[in-house]
C-alpha cells in the first residue's frame, strides 16, 4: 500500500488491522531463535487487544507454556467509549457489567495457570473481567499493567503511534498526568533526554514489539531511539507484505482499489514493519558488498555502472542511491535510502544523521538560501547533489559510516 494510502488511513482513523496469526509466529520465531528463553518467565501485555479478533492473545495464549510465560495480560478498548476509536469487542452478558452500558468499559484478559483442570496452560484457560475504564492504554489502570509487563507486544493504532511508542518508552503519559498538565510525549526534564523520551538504557527499558508504517522510522521521536541503539527494525513481514484483516464494520471502500482483496478479505500494506528493541539474528548479519571499484565496473544499477558516486554539495558524504551499491571499502560518510535500515547491522555500520533532521549532527557543510537557488528550503532538507551543473535534492537519506576493526 502507498504511503499515500496508509496516511489517509491515518487521517480517517480507518487505523484498526488485524494481524495475521502467521506473520506474528514467524516474527516470534525469530527472536526465539536467537534466544529461546526471550520470553521465559516474562508477563506479556497486549494491550491494544480483544481475544475475538486478536491473534495476538491466541498466539500467546496457545503457545504459553512453550514460549515459559509467567503471564499473559490482553486489555480491549470498549467501542462505544468517545474516543479515538479503535477496538470491537464481542458481547457478553449485560449482568456481568453491573447493568451498565457494556460497551462503555474495556475488558482484562488474563491467563496464569490451568482454569479448567485440561492439564496444560492454553486459550481456553482464559479470564477475563470489565476494567473500571474504557481500556485506553493510556487509562490509569492500563498504565500499571503496563509497569507489571516485562514485555509489551501489538499492533497499536497508525493515528496514535508517536503517542504509544512514548506510552512504553517513558513510563508516564498517563490521561490522569496529562490532566494534572503533564505533555504527552514531548515532555523534557533532567530525567529525560532530547526527544522527550526518558533516557534510560536499552538495557533498563521496558521490551517491546510493535508494528508501524514505515515511515515512523523518520519520526523526530523514533529516529534518534534507531541512531542510539535503542530501538531498531524486527525481523519483517514475509516478502515486505504485510496482510492485515479489516474490522467487520469497516467497508473495503475505504482502502485504495487493488489494495483489498475480495477473496481473502485482507488488505495490503508493502510500508509496514515491526519495532522492536528485542534482539533477533537478521540485525546482526552483516551486508555482502562489492568494492567501489567493483560497483562501477559492474553494478545492475545505471546511477552507479560507468559513473560512481556523486559527493554531496551540502553533506561531506557521498551519495549511494540503493543499498546494495553501497561500497564496501569506502571509510567517508554514505547516504542511503531509508530503507536500508531493514538491513542495517550496527557491527558493520554507524548510523551517523538523517538529511531530514537538519544539521544537528555535525555533517552538513553548507546551508543554501535564496540568492543561491530559487529552491533553497528543498535543498536544505535534502541532500543536494549536482547533475549537469544543477543542485538537485535527493530523497531522504540516512547517514552512515562503516565501522572498521582497529
């Protein structure tokens, strides 16, 4: 799906998905195989999810005592609550609520121990109970499951990204702090760092596996958490392709033509991926590169073959249009397509700076104005590069440096 259509998604709050059970074990496999006690005696919270519709809960729910949970915890958003809307829940007995409205109160699943005498720890042990409140995650009661977690894993809004991922970062960001005027994510004090996160260590933050669109990765708050080694890419979607389900009251109208597919009832989206700050495999393999000889003389691309590499006129770096043209024995500064994050090993390369975030970083080597270039603002942004004597801006680019071993 285009960015296009995934940020009219956004806008319309046409932002619920469900994942599919298959892509969730194949992203689980990947960090059982690099550890298979990752979530060994660990409480689970999913907290943007109803078992009805949640593969998540069953994924987690069905593998439980393989996966050696010491918990699982799911929490559904109660659909007539007037707020962002984003959870369907199924119906249960009006007795239950106290003969309140039932769709106005979030429900609490939990699973610890066998209910049901079957001998095994699984989906059909299942409880549940009304929360006092809707189930927004950033509801008081949400928030201490969210303490009780080791591990924080779903697939949260599009519309309210920015505001989960501080959710879970910082530790705060509570309704009841934001009435008391406290700044949802964008908060900055002496226990906090530059993007309003606070500053504690990969080692210290809570874990997390989350899904988002691509480009989030350019996100003021989420860039800096990729360049400190706090947060990167997971292991991904088969072929790029993630495949959600829609909720039932919501028309496939909504979704760009060719996009939705009739026959299976999924939607598309090739600009979606999981964030995580849990370790897999894939991270940490390092690119098979040619030298930059070696791309001149025989690279598939056109930009590179017969050419090289462009230097920057505004960045003291060369540009490198396709990651894998990147060369190999270059030590000076690269930009690269954002994409390359997707196979970025932090063992082989430096993230340095993004085009996009200014000159904060220390790269840049000139800022253009008017009396320079009619399109100096777009230039400023970018990286510029001269083609037959022309400065043209190339697309967002990330800054890296290969690491070398001394």
């Amino acid at each position: 799906m285009s960015n296009k259509n995934l940020s009219a998604a956004k806008n319309a709050k046409n932002d619920e998905f469900y994942t599919q059970y298959a892509d969730i074990q194949k992203e689980i496999n990947a960090y059982l195989d690099y550890d298979p006690d990752v979530f060994r005696g660990k409480t689970v919270l999913l907290p943007c999810d109803d078992p009805e519709w949640s593969n998540f809960t069953r994924f987690f729910a069905q593998n439980f005592e393989m996966l050696g949970l010491k918990k699982l915890i799911s929490t559904s958003y109660a659909p007539d609550a007037k707020k962002e809307k984003y959870g369907i829940l199924f119906e249960y007995a009006a007795e239950r609520n106290g003969g309140r409205p039932q769709n106005e109160r979030g429900k609490i699943f939990v699973l610890d121990h066998d209910t049901n005498a079957s001998g095994r720890i699984d989906f059909d042990d299942l409880e549940w109970e009304y929360l006092d409140g809707d189930g927004d995650f950033r509801s008081e009661e949400v928030c201490k499951l969210r303490d009780e977690a080791d591990v924080i894993v779903t697939n949260p809004p599009f519309s309210l990204f920015r505001e989960f991922l501080a959710w879970i970062l910082d530790g705060k960001n509570c309704l009841a702090q934001r009435r008391r005027g406290a700044e949802v994510g964008s908060r900055v004090s002496r226990d906090h760092d530059g993007n309003g996160l606070a500053a504690k260590s990969a080692k210290d933050a809570k874990k997390f596996l989350i899904i988002g669109n691509m480009n989030a990765i350019t996100y003021k708050e989420v860039f800096p958490l990729i360049m400190q080694n706090r947060l990167w890419l997971g292991n991904g979607f088969n072929a790029g392709n993630a495949l959600f389900g829609l909720p039932k009251n919501v028309s496939s109208k909504d979704y760009a033509k060719g996009v939705f597919d009739a026959e299976t009832g999924l939607v598309k989206f090739r600009n979606c991926c999981w964030l995580t700050n849990l370790e897999h495999g894939r991270r940490h393999q390092p690119l098979q590169l040619m030298t930059e000889r070696e791309n001149v003389k025989f690279s598939k691309h056109k930009e590179v073959r017969g050419i090289g590499y462009r230097h920057y006129d505004n960045y003291d770096g060369i540009e490198v249009p396709f990651t894998d043209a990147i060369p190999s024995d270059y030590d000076g500064v690269m930009g690269v397509p954002i994409s390359f994050l997707d196979k970025y090993c932090p063992d082989q390369f430096e993230i340095l700076g993004m085009t996009d975030r200014g000159n904060e970083y220390g790269i840049k080597i000139r800022e253009y104005t008017e009396e320079d270039t009619p399109n100096a603002n777009d230039l400023n942004r970018r990286g510029a590069i001269r083609v037959d004597g022309i400065l043209k801006s190339t697309y967002a680019r990330i800054l890296i440096r290969a690491r070398r071993s001394k």
